[in-house]
C-alpha cells in the first residue's frame, strides 16, 4: 500500500478518518505495527524512560535518538515516520537544524517532533522553510518536568488553555504539519482540532482529537505498576501482541478508544 505522508494524514483528517499512532523503538515493532495499519511511528524521546529506565526524557541525545529511528525506519513500509528533537536540541535556529538533519538522514525520519509553545516558532518557521516537516507538541511537555515539577494535566485553567488555544494557531501558521496534543482537557483539545486544518493527535486529551497516539509500553501492559490513566492494557484478555495492537487500531478508528474512563478531563 502507498507509503504514508503529512498529506495522506491532513487528507484523513478532512475525510473525518481518525489517525492511528503508537510510539515505536526498533525495527521488531516498527514491522509489526505497520502491518496492523497503524498510521503513524513516533520515534518518542519516551524510550529514554521505557527502554533505558530513567525517571525523564532529560538525558535522551540525538544520538541515541537517530540511532532508534533508523531501527525503526529498516522496519516500517507504509506508516510515518516521526522522530523526537530530545531536551535542548532546539536552544538555537542553529541545532535545530543540524539535529533535524540527523534525524531525518541518518534515522529517515518523515517529519520531526519538538516540544514547545511560542518560544520554538522561530524554529518552526526555520525548519518547515528548509522542507523538515515539523510535529508540534503542546499540553504537558515532559522535557521540561523539572521546571514544571511533575507530570500533570495541563490547560485546566483559563489562562493555562488560552495559551495553549492561541500556540496550536501560531504553529500551524509557522508551518507545523501536525500536532500533538499531551495531557489537555478533552473539550479543549476537540475544540483545537475542528479550529486547526492540521491533524491534532491526541494523548491523554479524550476522542475528539483527529488521531490518538500512546505509548507502546503502556499500552502492551508493560507499564511498571499502575499505567497512566488515560492510556489502557490492550494486551487484557488478549492472546498475542498482534492481536493487541490490532484491537487498538480498530478501537481509535471507530472512536471507542479512549472511552470516559480514560479522559480524567
Ligand atoms: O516521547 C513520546 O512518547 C511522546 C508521546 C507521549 C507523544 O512524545
Ligand atoms: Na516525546
């Protein structure tokens, strides 16, 4: 089947077909999830807590990152291929630049993923006018846990969602071909997706988004103690890994994942 591009996924997003992501770290993965039809790999700075056991996304480098994308890259035919820009590989124009350019030649990455608000729009004007295409990443950024001091929801008070309203515009006006959404109120994050021409891909932000994306650990049951709430253990009552991903491929493209249960907001 035809390889999946940003165009192929904004012309879904017209059609009203939901978006299938699931993150993804080798070649193993990457081969299983694309023949199940998931949309979209994202290469998630997340291994660095799934796969290397840190308690952040912190000390993931672009070198450990371009190093998965490429595993994930030999792996896949048809789905997307996005890579996170890890902590701090977008403090200037400059490293962004140059760490988009390994992800994408040394990993192959389709598209590159960086978190951040008004701040990175600069970078996302720079990179999009070069040809990177860019994810934008709003809500909860786990880059920056340590200034925030945590991991929770995001956009639950006024100002907190204006901010968030008025950034999703500004980066689809700087050129971003997506966005990720983490951790937002479910109304607010539907209400991003119907504004924005761009697919809004969803994590912990309810069904109204035009994709959902998880965390491949978390939803194969292999989150160490209690998974987040807004994920769910697709592998419960199922037999096999494939028929896991399966049922949660066809639960994001009829819209029952995630349900009221896992929308906490
Ligand atoms: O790193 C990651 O897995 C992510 C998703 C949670 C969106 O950025
Ligand atoms: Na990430």
């Amino acid at each position: 089947s035809t390889p999946i591009s940003v165009t192929a996924l904004a012309a879904m997003k017209s059609r009203g077909e939901r978006i299938v992501a699931l993150t993804c770290y080798d070649a193993c993965f990457a081969r299983l999830l694309d023949a199940a039809g998931v949309d979209l790999l994202l290469v998630g700075d997340s291994l660095g807590m799934v796969l290397q056991g840190h308690a952040t996304t912190v000390p993931v480098t672009v070198e450990q990152m371009a190093y998965h994308t490429a595993c994930v890259s030999r792996g896949r035919e048809r789905a997307l291929v996005v890579a996170d820009l890890p902590f701090l590989s977008c403090a200037t124009p400059e490293r962004a630049l140059d760490n988009a350019a390994r992800l994408m030649q040394e990993g192959g990455a389709h598209v590159v993923k960086l978190e951040g608000g008004a701040p990175m729009l600069e970078i996302v004007r720079r990179l999009t006018e070069q040809g990177v295409p860019v994810c934008a990443h709003l809500g909860l950024l786990p880059q920056s846990v340590h200034r925030i001091g945590g991991y929770r929801f995001q956009g639950r008070d006024h100002a907190s969602s204006e901010a968030i309203r008025h950034d999703a515009l500004a980066m689809q006006d700087a050129g971003a071909s997506l966005l990720v959404l983490e951790c937002v109120p479910a109304a607010l994050a539907a209400e991003i997706g119907v504004t924005l021409t761009i697919p809004v891909i969803g994590i912990g932000a309810g069904a109204g988004c035009d994709g959902q994306v998880l965390v491949l650990h978390d939803m194969l049951g292999l989150h160490p103690g209690r998974p987040p709430s807004f994920s769910r253990d697709f592998m419960h009552g199922r037999g096999s890994i494939a028929e896991s991903i399966a049922a949660y491929v066809e639960s994001v493209r009829d819209g029952s994942f995630p349900a009221a249960v896992e929308t906490p907001y």
